[in-house]
C-alpha cells in the first residue's frame, strides 16, 4: 500500500503596501473589495480606518500602513480591502475568531510557496517588528513577507476591534483614504 502524498505547498494572496510584497494564507481571506467610504470610529487609534458593512456584518477595518508605522496615503484606484478571518489564541483557552478588514496598496496575485522554502522572519534587519512575520518566502528573486495574523494585533487592539464590530452606529465619515 502507497502513502498518500504529502504536499508542501501552502497558498497566499499577496498584497503590496509601498514597495513591500506581503501575503495572509488564501484560507483567511474571506473577500476582495474596492475602497469606499467608511463609518469613522471616534477616538479610535489611527490604525483603524473605520467600519464597512459586508454582507449585513460591521467589519473593523485597519490601515496597514499605518499599523506598519508607514505614511497614510490617499487611496488610489488600486487600493483593496482585504475581509479576513482568522483565529486567535485566547488566555483563557480555546480560540477567538476575528474578522477584519486590511486596506491595502494593491492585491497582487494568489501564490504557492512550498512551505519547506519559507524561512523563519529574521530578528533584525526589518523595520516592521519581527512577531508581526510567520515567514519569508520568495517569488520570482523577491521576498515575499508572511504575516503572522494573530501577532498583528495586540490584546488591547483584539478588544477595541470586536467591541467596534460589535458597534452598529457612529458618524459617518470618510476616511483619509478616500475612495477614489
């Protein structure tokens, strides 16, 4: 009797924030969408953009860039928001599921790295802080950085973020990334 094969390969979207090229495993992402207008979150952290309607759901979304520690920029007819979901570790066991959204530059491209190649994030060297990143990966000679999804956000962000899904009113406003 044969063994079945065992694959190494593991799918990503890859997603651009300046001339980086990030990825989150394909399995998180629940949609793709254009930018638009969003409820702004008052006296929310800067990170969190505000709060876009999915499907009859609040979702949280969060700028990248800024959460990255990069420049805000005005949104352009490439920008995306990403719908992820995806679990956290709790303290008092069991997990937490955390739908968000990620605004991002651009969407690139869904890939496959063999997950033999995607090495562990290097302690220096980077200037996004390095239990933000699973892995490097490459792809055609450029790396290819893995978010590590569940380091991401803090326990204070995870609070803020469910507490603001769970909030359905607010004013509307948009955002410094505009749709375009």
């Amino acid at each position: 009797m044969t063994e079945p094969a065992v694959s190494h390969d593991a799918q990503f979207v890859t997603l651009g924030i300046d001339r980086e090229v990030f990825a989150v495993p394909v399995d998180a992402v629940l949609e793709i969408l254009d930018m638009r207008p969003m409820f702004r979150i008052p006296e929310a952290p800067g990170y969190l953009a505000g709060l876009i309607d999915v499907r009859g759901r609040g979702v949280p979304v969060i700028d990248l860039r800024l959460k990255l520690g990069l420049p805000a920029q005005p949104a352009t007819e490439t920008t995306r928001i990403l719908v992820l979901e995806f679990s956290l570790g709790n303290p008092e066991g069991g997990e937490q599921k955390l739908v968000l959204g990620l605004i991002a530059d651009r969407v690139i491209e869904v890939i496959t790295l063999d997950k033999r190649e995607i090495q562990p994030a290097p302690a220096i060297g980077l200037q996004w802080r390095s239990d933000y990143i699973s892995g490097v990966g490459r792809r055609n000679d450029n790396f290819v950085i893995i978010f590590a999804l569940a380091n991401l956000f803090s326990s204070s962000d995870v609070a803020l973020i469910s507490a603001t899904a769970a909030t359905k009113t607010g004013n509307k406003s948009e955002t410094g990334r505009n749709a375009a």
